[in-house]
C-alpha cells in the first residue's frame, strides 16, 4: 500500500493521539487489575466480537449460562487491535459489562489501508467476500477485477453473486454469460440469485451462507442492503437510499458488526466493508490478485516488465496463445495504469 510521508503536524497529531491513548489504558488497566484483586470479574470464557465502538466492544457469551448474550466490554492493554469477527476470552464484571483478557488465533483478516496509506483491520475470520454484481448497473470486467485482486490479496476465496436474476434477458445474457463463464474458468464459484424473488434462489443463497461468516462487497446499486435484508429481515438497512444528510449513513452502520443469520451462518456488514477494494494498489498486489497472471509474469524478458506491450513479455504471448483471456489481460494493464495515475496525482497533492 502507498505510505505517503506524514508532515510534522500530522506525526505531532498522531504522538498525542497515542500518549492520550495510553494514559487511558493505563488507568483502565489499573482498574481492571484492581476488580480482578478484588475478585470482582467472573472466570475466563470464550466470546465472540460482534462490534466495536471506539474503546468498547460488544462481546457475545459463547458459552455458559448467558450464552448468546451480549456484554459491554473493555480490553486488556497487552491485547492488539480486536475487530469485529474476532473469537476472545474475556471476563464478566458488573451487570452487562466485562473485560477481554486474549484473543484467538484469526483465520482470516480483512484490512484496508487508512488515510495514511498504513494498513488497519476490519474483520477478522471471514470465510468469504461474496462480490455482489447484477444485470444493473452493468458490470465491468475491470471494477471486478479490482474488487477480486483486492479479495487475492487478503487471500480470502472470493465467490460472484450475479442478483437480480429478474432482469436477466437474451440481450444482457449475451454480454454477461461469457463474463461469467470467464471468472468460472479461473475457478471462482459463480452463483445467480435475486433479492426481489428470494424464493426462488432459496437454496442458492442459504447454501452460500450456511455455517460461514460471509461479508457481501460490490459496487452500488447491485442489490448489497436488499440481499442482506433478506437474510437479516431484523436488521434496517435503507435500500436504494443515502441514510443521512451528510451521505455517511447512521452512526449505528459505519461500525463493521456481526449478524447471526435466521438460517444460518454469519454476516459482517459495515459501509467500508461493501466499499472494499477500491483504494490504491501496488503493481505487486496487482500482479498477485490476478491469479492466472502471478503465475507467468516471472517469464517477461526483462525483469523489470510493465506488462505494456514491452519486447517478451509472457503474458502478451499467453493472451496470443490462448492461456489467459484477452480481456482479463487488458483489465490487468488498466488497473496498473489506472494505480499509477492515482500515484502519480496524489504524490503532487
Ligand atoms: P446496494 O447499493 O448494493 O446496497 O443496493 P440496494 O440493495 O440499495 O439496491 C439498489 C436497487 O436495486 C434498489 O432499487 C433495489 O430495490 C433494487 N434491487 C435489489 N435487488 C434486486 C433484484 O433482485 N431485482 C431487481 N429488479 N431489483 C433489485
Ligand atoms: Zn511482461
């Protein structure tokens, strides 16, 4: 990810951010280490992170007698960044409340780099980004393509949704099954389904979802808040719609959080989750996120290849063979050109 360099001001910011920070945690600490003395917090059980709110999160019981129950949580200051997602071990305190004492292994972790160009968690044991497009807006190759090269980086497996299934005809079937077809061959699951007919792709969708945790990405207006709606009737999400005035949606969704599924399974679901993958990448993340590609650029005859129609280059010979798709390939030379131009603009910013 791009680091751009921070100015005086900024690092000065970000050292009292930080020494605020601790002091905070320190008394917390303090407080934290007296309850315990006192024998105020319950024994360690394990939980799970359903969402965070600055320094406190919603901790969910996985076992014991309050088991599904949620409690209002603080950390340890020895623990790293938590996210959404994450499995600990904490303590109960007082009423609703308890302490988080560790956390588990992750399997998978969703990060996204924050103004600065520093890559910050988001979400953490994902089983899979499941990229949302439909008929309408149409979809193209090369928004795909940034949203699967961001997916291969987190090597998280990256499943296409095509939605409205309902404004599917010969015209647009024409364009979309080839595409489709494409993303098939290089081994993603494609699946079709329509938040407005639900029952007719019930199996479909429950299948997906069932006994993981999936988060739903995509461009807007492909059906994101309707599909999830259909999953999660209980949770109000504003379909086709900005929430608020000032465009950033309610404060109670810029929060990744964790849903339980009626059928099964678990959804994680936040703005900057669905907006996933759009923001700057290396050639090198490039490279490594189209997985046909990574396999052959080591083959270029200079090493140094941009991959723009230089003398030898292997993945021009293997479009021209037929190993890799014309299109996939021009995709791939759009984003690294598309990323340099953004490189290029932001460093003169
Ligand atoms: P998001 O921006 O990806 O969250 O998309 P929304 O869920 O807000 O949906 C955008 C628009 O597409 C809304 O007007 C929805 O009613 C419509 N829409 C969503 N799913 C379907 C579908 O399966 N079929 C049709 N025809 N329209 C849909
Ligand atoms: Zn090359």
């Amino acid at each position: 990810m791009a680091r751009r360099r921070l100015s005086k001001q900024q690092q000065h910011r970000i050292r009292k951010i930080q020494e605020e920070r601790a002091r905070r945690a320190g008394k917390r600490e303090q407080t934290i280490n007296d309850q315990r003395e006192a024998g105020e917090l319950g024994s360690e059980q394990s939980g799970l992170i359903i969402a965070h709110y600055g320094q406190q999160l919603d901790v969910e019981a996985l076992d014991g007698d309050h088991r599904g129950e949620l409690f209002r949580c603080f950390v340890r200051a020895n623990i790293d960044s938590l996210v959404t997602g994450d499995r600990v071990v904490w303590c109960r305190g007082d009423d609703n409340t308890g302490v988080i004492v560790a956390r588990q292994d992750r399997h998978t972790l969703l990060q996204r780099p924050d103004n600065f160009g520093q890559l910050k968690p988001v979400a953490a044991n994902i089983d899979h980004i499941v990229l949302v497009i439909a008929p309408l807006p149409e979809p193209h190759d090369n928004l795909i393509d940034r949203y699967l090269v961001a997916a291969e980086n987190t090597d998280i497996p990256a499943v296409i949704l095509l939605n409205k299934s309902d404004l599917l005809n010969d015209d647009n079937r024409h364009r979309l099954d080839p595409m489709l077809d494409r993303y098939r061959n290089l081994g993603y699951q494609v699946v079709t389904a329509s938040a407005h007919h639900p029952d007719r792709h019930d199996d479909t969708i429950t299948s997906l979802v069932r006994g993981r945790t999936s988060v739903f990405v995509g461009q807007s207006g492909v059906g994101k808040s309707s599909l999830i709606q259909t999953l999660v009737p209980e949770h109000e999400l504003k379909v086709g719609a900005v929430s608020d005035s000032t465009g950033k949606g309610i404060h109670t969704t810029t929060t990744a959080r964790l849903f339980h599924l009626d059928r099964g399974g678990d959804l994680i679901d936040s703005p900057g989750i669905r907006e996933f993958g759009l923001w700057h990448m290396t050639p090198a993340e490039i490279e490594y996120g189209f997985r046909e590609i990574r396999e052959i650029t080591g083959l270029c005859r200079f090493r140094d290849c941009r991959h723009q129609r230089e003398p030898g280059c292997a993945l021009e010979k293997a479009a021209t063979e037929g190993r890799i798709s014309p299109q996939r390939l021009q995709s791939f030379r759009r984003i690294l050109q598309d990323m340099a131009e953004q490189q290029a603009r932001g460093l003169k910013l």
